[in-house]
C-alpha cells in the first residue's frame, strides 16, 4: 500500500495538468500513465488538483458543465467542456479528482489520438481551449502544468493574450518533456491557427529550422521545464539528444529540472494484481516461478526452469531493437527464452516474427499490445531487457521490479537513473546495465545476468530486493511540489519585475 508522506514545507497548491491524454481514459504511452498517476498522488498530499485533455471517441459515461467558442485562426470552434473523475485511494480514505474533457467532434471524435493532416489546428484549438476551461470552471490555479508539445502553445498564449487579465495573471506554468524527439514542427502559417504575427517567426521565438514547434513555444515560455529524469534533463541539452532543441535548453538550464516518474503500487502490486496467473510476494519465489510456466504454456514455448526475459515495448529504434536484431543469435545460442509483446514499424515487427519462426522453442512474439499479457510477461519473466537508444524514463524497468522481474538495460536517461549494475563482490545493485550501444555490450550484461540467475541464493537475494525497492508515486509528487513553490516564486518575481 503506498503511503504519502507530506513535503517538509507547510505549502499546498491549486493545479491543473493539462496533457493530450490521461490514464486511464486515453493511452498511447507512458505519458498517459503519468498523467494519470500524479494528480492522484498531489491529490493525497493536499493539492487541489484538475486535469484537462481533449475527449476523443470511446471516451464516454461523461456529464456536460458548459460549452463556449474558442478562436483557431479567422474562426470560432465550440469547445464543450465534459467531466469525469479519477478516484485517489489511501487506506480508507478517498479524493475525487476532478477531469475536464475538451470535447469538439471535428478535431476529436476520430479513430485514433494522433497521426492527422491538422495536428496544428487540433492542438492549438486544445491549447486555447486549455486557458477558456479555467475561466468557465471558475478556477484559477496556482500552478498551469502543461505536458508535451500539444500543450506548449498554452504557455505562450497565457503570457501573451491572457497576461493582462487579472483572472489569468498569478498562474504560473510548469512544462514536462516527456520526449524530446516529438516536437510538433509545422509551417510557419500555423502561427495564424494561434493568432499570432510574422514576429513570432524569428530564431529567439518560435521558428525552428524553416518551420514554427510547438514545443518551443513550452520551453520558452514556461516558468519552469522539466523532463522524466535527472539524465534525461542532462542529454536533452547535449547536440547528441537535444534534437536541435539543446541550444535554448541550455540557454534556459537554470530552469531544467529531472523529476523521475513513478508508477501506481496499487495497479502494479504482484499481491493482488488479478491479471497475473498466481498472485504472489517478497520471499514467494515459488508462486513467482508457477506465474513462469503459465506464461510459457501461453504463448507457446516449452515449459522448464530456465531463464525467461521479457520484452514489453513499442517497436521502434529507441527501444534498442536495431541492438537486439544484431544480438540475437548470440542471444538465443544460450540457455534462455525470449518473450516479445510489442508493436511498431514494419521492419521491427518483421524482424521478431522471423525470431519466433526461425527458434520456436525460444522465441516467443506476440504482435500488438495486451495489457493482461503485458502484466503476465512482467510476472512470469526472470529478466526484463530494455537496451534502448535513448529512454527519457522509462516505466517498464520499474514495473519489473515491483514483480521480481530483473531489468537488464542500457544506462540511458531514466534507466540510468533507477538501474544500477549489480555488483556481485558487494551483493549491491538491481540490475544489469551496459554503456556502448553495441550488441556486444548487450549480450555482456545478459551473460552476466545469468551467470547470478544460476547462483539461487543470490538470485533470490537480488529478487527480493527488487520487489522491496520504493518507485512510488510519493517521493516524485513530492519533488514536483517543491518545483511548484520555486515556479510560483518566479512567477511573481517576474510579475514584480
């Protein structure tokens, strides 16, 4: 049961996340889990917390506040603002927190989240509609905290057009990064979809490589900016991973900040998680090990006691797959099963289907993302490997631990940071991690991995731990307060100035 220890200073605030999803209404990705994680855990440290994201189709059982037009360019869109909850729990005690839905069926009754001709006009009719939801609500927070480049056009529009309202004038904004490499790049006439001017449209404002981001106008106008890890915020502002944006992040360092996420210990608890085979606990190895033969007689290997490392993950070049293509035969030339769920580009698809036809007995992949399944390969694994590109948090490596399950992963951004390499001498660490990007590094750490899992004394020594290890929500809400109070601060500073 996770438990939410009040921050050392005396200080609560209103906030409203703003973010183009939310867990558990809409999901593409870890974003939605954090979204709809925090403002729970903000909630049981005694903030007044808000959420607002668009209603897109399937999203239903919603009540209707009010309705009022938004400008997009030379026109008016209705935005219909509906509402619904995410219920906090705490022992016996409860919060609601209240969400707002933007709802428009033109720009958001589709089939999926994203991936269409007017992502500019959706989003900047989103951004906007963002700051009329506060006025029509009748709450003016504290603290506005935007997330991603679907919502960095909001800050700007608040500073600029909003500014001089006093309802508007004491909201201060935190923008988080969830991933820099999605940046929200369009033509420059977009600036019209936001009502803005051909002075917008220089290097120190909003254009960006021939084009005007979306993302930018976050950076540039937040009051505070912050990303999923403490490495993460370091190699955004590198040339290597800043996806041209490392300039203006290091311009604006004294204003990054790494908060690492958490994940929900009462979704991912291995005591009582309904979607595993078997429940179990710390010192319950054997329910741990019968949760590995259910998963073997489900997606088709042969059952036995030999190591089982698990890959839940979209398939794509952050995740590693070009290392794992090239690995592979020395990987399954071990004493090992591979299991895959996952979905993405073609080729990646391609090349872990071919895995499973050409080592049946070793290779498992499942094609498209099941969240039974996925909770059942956290479970039934030995291994969780994750040799990514680049990881600006990463959730999978925290939610293997909760199960016992031992991340094997390359030290990139988030990983870097929860993951730290067993060192046998010392009986320290929680995992496997390796530096170079190379396949040869990769199949190091897996060969180390097993050289422990064979040693069952410190196998089960180094499970337990993992299952003990703290990744809740409670320490990063914490954190994310204390960058409340520093941008409320600045804010005003600014405001005096």
């Amino acid at each position: 049961m996770e438990t939410y220890r009040k921050p050392e200073f005396d200080d609560t605030f209103k906030v409203v996340i703003a973010s183009p999803e939310v867990a558990p209404f809409a999901k593409t990705g870890g974003l939605a889990d954090v979204t709809g994680s925090l403002p729970k855990a903000l909630a049981m440290l005694g903030n007044d917390v808000r959420v607002i994201l668009p209603r897109y189709r399937g999203i239903t059982g919603l009540s209707t506040v009010t309705d009022f037009p938004v400008w997009v360019g030379w026109r008016k869109a209705t935005a219909i603002v509906r509402q619904s909850f995410i219920r906090a729990k705490l022992d016996d005690a409860e919060k609601l927190v209240p969400v707002y839905f933007i709802d428009n069926y033109q720009y958001f009754d589709r089939d999926h989240l994203y991936g269409y001709f007017d992502e500019s006009e959706r989003f900047a009719f989103f951004s906007r509609a963002i700051l009329e939801t506060l006025k029509a609500i009748d709450f003016a927070p504290d603290i506005l905290h935007l997330n991603d480049w679907q919502t960095g056009p909001a800050a700007l529009l608040l500073k600029e057009q909003y500014g001089d309202d006093p309802f508007y004038r004491g909201i201060a904004t935190v923008f988080t990064i969830h991933n820099l490499q999605y940046q929200g790049n369009f033509p420059k006439e977009c600036l019209r979809l936001l009502g803005l001017g051909d002075e917008f449209f220089i290097p120190e404002l909003l254009e960006f490589y021939g084009n005007m981001s979306f993302m930018k106008a976050g950076i540039l106008y937040s009051d505070i900016i912050t990303t999923v890890s403490k490495t993460y915020a370091k190699e955004m502002q590198t040339p290597e991973m800043g996806h041209g944006m490392d300039g203006l992040l290091r311009k604006r360092s004294a204003d990054v900040f790494g908060i690492v996420n958490g994940i929900n210990y009462h979704e991912f608890n291995p005591e009582t998680d309904p979607r595993i085979y078997k429940n179990y606990g710390t010192g319950d190895l054997a329910g741990k090990r019968q949760n590995k033969y259910e998963l073997q007689k489900e997606v088709g290997l042969p059952t036995a006691d030999v190591p089982v490392i698990g890959i839940v993950s979209r398939l794509v070049p952050q995740k590693g797959f070009d290392l794992i293509d090239e690995a592979l035969d020395q990987i399954v030339s071990l004493n090992l099963q591979l299991v895959i769920l996952g979905k993405g580009e073609e080729k990646y698809e391609e090349m872990v289907r071919s895995a499973a036809e050409r080592f049946p007995e070793k290779v498992a992949t499942i094609i498209g993302f099941n969240a039974v399944l996925a909770q059942r390969i956290y479970a039934g694994s030995d291994m969780f490997l994750m040799p990514s590109l680049f990881e600006p948090c990463g959730l999978g490596q925290l939610i293997s631990l909760r199960y016992g399950t031992i991340p094997i992963v390359r030290e990139t951004g988030g990983l870097k940071d929860t993951i730290h390499d067993y060192e046998p001498e010392r009986g320290i660490g929680n995992g496997f991690s390796f530096r170079e990007y190379t396949a040869q590094a990769l199949v190091d750490a897996i060969k180390r991995a097993l050289a422990i899992y064979r040693d069952r004394t410190r196998w089960e020594k180094l499970v337990n731990s993992a299952m003990e290890s703290d990744f809740s929500w409670n320490k990063s809400a914490v954190e994310y307060m204390a960058l409340y109070a520093l941008a409320r601060n600045r804010h005003k500073a600014l405001a005096i100035a």
